[in-house]
C-alpha cells in the first residue's frame, strides 16, 4: 500500500473514531424517569429513578453530544433547559423514525409503545414482532416484517390489577410486596387474589402471544418494560427479554435523525 493510500486508511479511522457520539434516551413513563446512556448503538449504561434536576449533570459528567427525549405524562416544554442542550430531539407522532407509522390515531399513541416497536425492529430486523410492554399498564405492539406499526392493544399491568381489586370492592385487601410464582388454586383471600392476578396476566399473555402466531407466522415476541423479568420462565411461549428495549428503540430514532440530517 502506498504512503498515500495508507495516509488516507488513518485519517479515514481518524474521522470514525471522532464521529462517534455519545447519546442519551430518556423515558419519562408514568412513575419514573430512567435514562439509557449510549456510544453510537451500543448501551453503555442505564440510569433508573432519575429526577428532572439530574439531567444536565448527567450531560456534563458524560460528554453527552445529542439527547432524545419521550415522555407519556408531560409536553417537555423547556426541556432543553433543564437538560442544558440546545439539540434535544423529542419523541411525538410527527417524527420521522426507522418504522413506518400505520396507527390510524397517531396523536393518541403513547410515544414508548412507538420506540418500543422501533427498538424490536433494531434487533430483529425483517421479522414480524410482537412486542409486550409489562409496567404500569400491559401495551401488545404488532410490527410487521416490512418495518410497519400497525398497533395492539392495552390492558392492566399487574400492580393495576391489584389495586383495583383493593378499591373497587368493601372487603378485599391491598396486595403489596415482591410477586412469585403463585399456586393456581388459593388456599385464602390473599392467595386467591395472587392467583387470579398473577396466573390470570400470564394466560392473558400466552392466549395474546398465540392468536398472534396463528395470524403471522416467524412471529418474534419481545417482553420489556419494569415487570418484563417476571414473565421470563414463566411464559409458555418462545420470548426474548429486553428490559431496556424502549431505549434501545429511543436511541435508534435519535441515530436515525444523526445519520439522515
């Protein structure tokens, strides 16, 4: 190789390795704020339970060049501010991203069902997916093997079921704590309750998953979200966990805009 040609092998890595950015997504859902730290596609870190006034520290201490920003509770208004960059990319149904939007009411769909679906697309690539969001409330996301969001559904998510129980009836208790495999048949009320939540979201979830697979065949299903680690084992079905997948599908929206400028 000629020194010419090898002078422009190193200036071309050269410019690589500087072109590189350090990415920060940030899922503002219904109780918490968790943050996904990232070089390029790579996660590097996950943030939980993060308070607004963290975020520019975070920002400063990581030499973070570019910000994307969902939040299903508020419009992030002044949101650049509070970050302290001027380059905050925020999620809405406008946005242009990896996946092809077909929900028929896209100004009503919660943004992290939407980087969800862009998440499972990033990894799964060409499959049809269905993506299981397990957190405050249960979201079942369809996309398809061309990159199109057609939508699912929403149900409860488990503490919901709880607490509904709790208040909608006189006598039932609040059932609290870490959850476990629960016997099918509950020997008192306490039990009884754990049975009918817990086995109850896990038959809704193999039912949901095998309707899917009579429909769509090479179907991937992909669990997130806070609860997504209680289904894995129990499930009756083929599943990847990906807790973070949200983040995933947020950093590669923001990639997308990088690379499409």
């Amino acid at each position: 190789m000629g020194y010419i040609a090898l002078f422009g092998v190193l200036c071309g890595s050269i410019f690589i390795k500087q072109t590189t950015m350090r990415n920060m997504a940030i899922d503002m859902g219904n109780t918490r704020i968790k943050a996904g730290l990232f070089s390029d596609h790579k996660m590097l870190e996950v943030l939980n339970d993060l308070g607004k006034n963290e975020l520019h520290k975070i920002v400063i201490d990581q030499r973070i060049d570019q910000v994307i920003v969902s939040s299903v509770v508020s419009n992030l208004d002044g949101i650049e501010s509070e970050i302290g960059l001027d380059n905050v990319l925020k999620l809405s149904s406008k946005l242009e991203g990896p996946v092809k939007n077909a929900y028929q009411t896209p100004g009503t769909l919660g943004m992290d069902r939407l980087a969800g679906v862009s998440g499972a697309f990033q990894l799964f690539p060409g499959s049809n997916c269905l993506v299981i969001d397990a957190g405050t409330t249960i979201t079942y996301d369809f996309l398809d093997d061309q990159g199109t969001y057609h939508g699912g559904g929403i149900a409860p998510g488990i503490e919901m079921r709880f607490k509904s129980l709790q208040k909608y009836t006189h006598k039932l208790p609040l059932i609290e704590g870490e959850w476990d495999t629960t016997s099918l048949i509950g020997k008192n009320t306490e039990g009884s309750i754990r049975s009918g939540v817990l086995n109850g979201v896990l038959s809704e979830i193999e039912g949901i998953i095998r309707r899917y697979e009579h429909k769509f065949s090479t179907l991937k299903v992909i669990t997130c979200g806070g609860d997504a680690n209680y289904f894995e084992g129990r499930v009756k079905a083929p599943i990847f966990v990906y807790p973070h997948l949200v983040l995933i599908g947020l950093n590669s929206i923001l990639m997308y805009h990088a690379q499409n400028k």
